[in-house]
C-alpha cells in the first residue's frame, strides 16, 4: 500500500489514529506481546538470582536477551516477504507461547539454568519474525502519511511505557505469586494476541520476487542487504539510527553503576523514559514537514547532555541530563516513518528487520562500552 500525503497540514490527533479501522485492537495486540516478551526475561532473571543470589548472573540474564533479538531480526525477520504477515505474527505469537510452556515445565521441574537459557533464547529468536510483520501490518494499516507519522509516534511512546508496565508486572507477578502463575500470565499475553490479529488483521498476499529453499532465502537476505547499503537515503537513515541508539543506549548503561553507588537506580532508569516520552508528545505537534527537518539537529544535540558527565556532576544533575538526552531521542520518530515511506513494499519485511537488526547490534555495543 502506497501512502498518500493527506489534507493540509493539520496535524491529527491520537484520537483519529486509533479510530482508523483494525489498528486499535492490533496496537492493543503488539502492546501485550511486548509484556510477555518483559515478563518472561524477568521471570527468568528471578529464578536465576533465586539460585545463584548473583546480581551480575541476573543482570547478565537480561543482557543476553539482546542476543536472540539480534539474530532473530536479521535471520528471521524476513518471513514476512516470503509469507502473508498475518499468519508470521499468529505463528510467532503461538510459537513463543509454547516457548514460555516449556519455560514454565522446566520451572517447576528445577532444570539447569541452561535449559532455561536455551528456550529464552528461542523465545527472543522467534520474536525477531512478529515484530518485522507487526511493523509491516501498521504500514500498511494507513493511506494517509499524516496518520502515519502520528501512529509511529504512538507506538513509539507506547514501547517505553510497555518497556515499564512490562517489568514492573511481571517483577510484581515473581514476587506475588510466584514465577509459575507469572509465565501462565506470560502465556495467557500471547495466545490473546495471536487470536487477536487472527480476527482483525486482514490477509494480504505477499508481492515480488522471492528465492526458492534455504539458498533462495540466503540469497534475498544478501540482495536485500546489498540494497539496504547501496541506497541513497535508507543507508543514511540506518547508520544514523545506528550511532544515535550507542547514545539513547548509553543512559541504561550507565544508570546501573552510578545507581550502585549512589542508590538512585529507580530515577536514572525512568529519566531517560520520561523524556522520551516527553519528547515524542512534543515532536507529535509538529507537521511531518517540521519532524523530518527536526531530524539531523535533534539527532546532533542528543548526545550533547552526556558529554558532561565527563565531568562527574552531583547526582540530580544526571537524572536531569538523563531526561534531556531522552526528549533529544524524539527525532527516532519521523526517521522511521521516513524509513518506511522511502522502502519498497515488497522489501519492508527484510528491510525493517535488518536495520532493526543493526540498531540493536549498537545498542548492545554501548552496554559493554559503558
């Protein structure tokens, strides 16, 4: 579906987003997927601090999840130009829900931690195909460019709170019940959302040319990495993205050892969330033509705020360094939209997950720079 430049510059409301037919009941559906996705990493994190009473062990438990995420972007992600979307998001959805059956089996079993590892990490894996296809289904959910670029802010700000009611629920659910009944509620999150998106997501077929067997996949992945790379603007885009998620990373990453000294974990990881969120709500004012031009100075500036914590400022000034840096991460918004405006709709499934792919490749390398 091509999108079309809309009527004026209006800038539409949130309220006339969600009222575009099927994308409030698939928004609602993703947003539940991303909370199983927390509640399984942390359930697993508390069981594995349970036994070891290692804090680096727990922490290295919730890092490792990057890892699977990774692959599964880049390796998995591209199902989606290979098979209509709807069914890649109800099989990952279902997939992953037998993932975390088997999380709880080995649970209640006392297994090895590794065992534990090995389907966390398929979980992860599998999750690479549903968030490409889930990207796909809300592209070609609008006509209308303006729509768009005020649902990717949506999605956008709904990720970070989804980051937090994530973990905050199942930490609470760990805690409260105990980490068997909180994978039964992991389970529960995703077999909803894959009845969900049976029900309301319309069935496309899949457009282009595509290879045969295993080869055939390899050889589109490389064609569409070769293409990623040669492109004029989708290039620029990707290793923009790229160096801005070291500094949107960067915040997290250093949250934890300041917060081992000083004990304002809790402020110096919601900092950056709340100014991003600020940010998003800000940059959602603007007209599409005001948010792409905003990209490259806010894309400069983000950075700025923590190059002084060169500087070793007193603790409350990094918390307010943190929510600046946050709100600078709004110019992410329009560069996505751009990005999936300018990739061809026959290619957005290997596109989206190999950018997203690198993205999180940066993310993961400001960890270990931290």
């Amino acid at each position: 579906m091509s999108l079309t430049q809309g009527t004026g510059s209006v800038v539409p409301t949130y309220a006339a987003v969600l009222r575009v037919p099927r994308f409030l009941p698939i928004f609602l559906a993703n947003a539940l997927s991303m909370w199983g996705d927390y509640i399984a990493r942390i359930t697993i994190a508390a069981v594995v601090f349970e036994r070891t009473t290692s804090p680096l062990a727990t922490a290295t438990t919730l890092a490792v999840s990057l890892v699977p995420t990774f692959f599964g972007r880049s390796l998995i992600g591209p199902v989606v130009d290979r098979f209509p979307y709807k069914w890649v998001l109800i099989w990952s959805h279902l997939l992953r829900a037998g993932c975390v059956l088997g999380l709880m089996w080995l649970v209640m079993q006392g297994s090895e931690l590794w065992v534990m590892f090995f389907v966390l990490f398929l979980l992860e894996l599998i999750g690479g195909a549903s968030s490409a296809s889930n990207m796909v289904l809300v592209t070609d959910l609008f006509e209308d460019r303006h729509l768009y670029a005020r649902a990717v802010g949506l999605g956008a700000m709904s990720e970070q709170f989804n980051q937090a009611i994530g973990l905050a629920v199942g930490g609470a659910l760990v805690a409260l019940v105990g980490p068997e009944t909180g994978l039964l509620f992991d389970l529960l999150t995703f077999v909803l959302a894959a009845l969900v998106i049976l029900f309301v997501a319309p069935l496309r077929p899949v457009s282009g040319a595509r290879g045969r067997g295993v080869r055939g996949f390899a050889h589109d992945l490389s064609t569409a990495a070769g293409d990623l790379a040669r492109h004029p603007v989708l290039a620029r885009l990707v290793t923009l993205s790229a160096v801005a998620c070291l500094g949107i990373a960067a915040p997290e990453a250093l949250a934890i050892p300041i917060a081992g000294q000083n004990g304002w974990g809790g402020v110096l990881m919601a900092a950056p969330i709340i100014g991003a969120v600020a940010g998003i709500l800000l940059i959602g004012r603007w007209d599409v033509h005001q948010q792409n031009r905003s990209i490259v100075p806010l894309a400069l500036a983000m950075p700025l705020p923590l190059l002084v914590m060169a500087l070793r400022p007193p603790i409350w000034l990094v918390a307010a360094l943190f929510f600046g840096s946050g709100v600078l991460q709004a110019f992410m918004v329009p560069l996505q939209a751009t990005f999936a405006l300018v990739t061809e709709p026959e290619l957005r499934g290997r596109i989206f997950s190999l950018a997203g792919s690198v993205s999180i490749a940066a993310a993961g390398a400001s960890y270990l720079v931290a």
